[in-house]
C-alpha cells in the first residue's frame, strides 16, 4: 500500500510505489476487456459518519472485483490518520487499497489528506490548505483512466462541509457520479435516509442504489425498517449487510446484487 508520506500534501508515490497489481489483492478475472475509463463509478456516501461507510465501501470494491478486473478505491478528501510504515496515511485509504485490485499513487486515490479529525471544512482551514474540487476531479479522471471500476468513499454524510462555501454534495455534482447510500440501520436511520436521499435527488444525481447495513446489534424491528426504505427509498437494495464485531468486507461481498446480476 503506499501513502503520502505527509498530512496534507500528495505530491508523489512513495519509494517502490507504482501502478500495478496491487499486493495482496484477490486475483482479477482475466475476462473483462473494456478499456479503462468506461466502466462502472460510484460516489459512496453514508446516512451519518461512523454507519460503516468504509467497510460497505470495501465490500463492493471486493463484489466489483469479481466482475472486473482493475478496481480501485478512491478517498478524496481525508481528516485524520495514522502512522503507517510508508507513512501518515488515512486507515480509509489503507482499507481501500487493500480490498483493491490495482496500486496506484496516494495523490490519486487520497488526494487530500488532512492531519486533524475533524469536520473537513475545519481540518483545512487549520492545515491551511483549502480543499480544491478541480484538483479532486482531476486525481479522479486520472484514476479511472487506469480502472474497470472506481469506488469513490465520500467523507461524512452527504452535506459535510468541505469549505464555508462547498459541501460534500458540491463534490458528488462535481464527479457527476451514481450515488450508492449506506444506511447505518440503527434508531432514526428511516429519516436520515429519506432525507440524503432527498438532497442526492434535488442535486441532479441518481441514486444508484443503497446498502444497508445493521451497525446496532440491539437495534429493534431491523427487517421491519429495511422492508421500509425497500418501500420509500425508491432504489435498488444492492446488499443488507450484517452486524459483527469484526466486519470482514471480502465476505460481506457475497451479499451483493449489483446492477446486471439480476
């Protein structure tokens, strides 16, 4: 995996980083020749933070791997990290890059990666480094012209602010990309799902489809709230992902129904 080597800037992949087969990563079917750029993309985005947005986004990296063969994650915007051995990195994108198919360089899959933990708007504004969109949209375009298939994890919920100006939804319009929401299925899910999905739709955007997945093992009713957002959400249920104390996102992958499965 390699990783900026830190907070804030990407300028270059680390030493021995290169675009290739990523170590470690499933093996990549050997029968998809589209040429890279034209297969599938998606902007992954969560009911609220902390619903498991990382896992789901892993997961499908996984589910997508077994229909294409170069995957890759994207985190655009990252607020925190840790030490890694090839240095600071967001332990979302080391997530990612392990559930992908390809290594690519950090300035293109984490393209902003900010030191503190905090809301983006705030972690930028004390690195001092704005969070620019053309730069992302750039890195992206850059990204899945070396992809089959592209999972792009935004931060937050759909509205995190970015700026004083920009949230998270001017970023989705910006990458014009099908929107997949993770619902965390816990108490007060079926508003804020209704809600993002509501805001995803007045941008102009599809919602592609949903995943649900049930963060709270004591959380009461869980099938009776799913068979609601069936019912309202008016997307595709692309996979009902269980609780578990260690979420292992390759096997989670075998509860997906993606688009063409059918």
């Amino acid at each position: 995996m390699t990783a900026s080597s830190t907070p804030g800037s990407s300028t270059g992949p680390a030493t021995g980083s290169s675009v290739g087969p990523s170590a470690g990563a499933p093996s990549a079917p050997g029968d998809d020749t589209r040429a890279p750029g034209t297969g599938a993309a998606f902007f992954v985005v969560g009911t609220d933070t902390g619903i498991g947005k990382t896992h789901a986004s892993c997961a499908l990296l996984h589910a997508l791997a077994r229909r294409h063969a170069r995957v890759c994650g994207m985190k655009p915007v990252a607020a925190g990290g840790i030490d890694a051995p090839q240095g600071f990195a967001s332990e979302d994108s080391i997530a990612h890059r392990a559930a992908s198919t390809i290594r690519v360089p950090p300035e293109l899959d984490n393209p902003v990666l900010l030191p503190e933990p905090l809301s983006p708007h705030l972690a930028a504004a004390h690195a001092g480094q704005p969070i620019e969109l053309e730069r992302i949209v750039t890195a992206f375009r850059q990204l899945r012209a070396l992809a089959d298939a592209v999972v792009v994890e935004g931060a937050g919920g759909f509205l995190v602010p970015l700026s004083p100006t920009q949230t998270g939804a001017d970023l989705a319009q910006a990458l014009a990309l099908p929107v997949v929401l993770v619902v965390g299925m816990r108490l007060g899910c079926l508003n804020h799902a209704l809600l993002t999905a509501e805001a995803i739709r007045a941008r102009g955007l599809t919602l592609a489809g949903w995943i649900a997945n049930r963060v709270d093992p004591e959380f009461l009713c869980p099938d009776e709230n799913l068979d609601y957002l069936r019912t309202h959400l008016g997307a595709p249920l692309w996979a009902d992902l269980p609780w578990a104390s260690a979420p292992d996102a390759r096997a989670a992958a075998d509860r997906f129904t993606l688009p063409g499965d059918r």
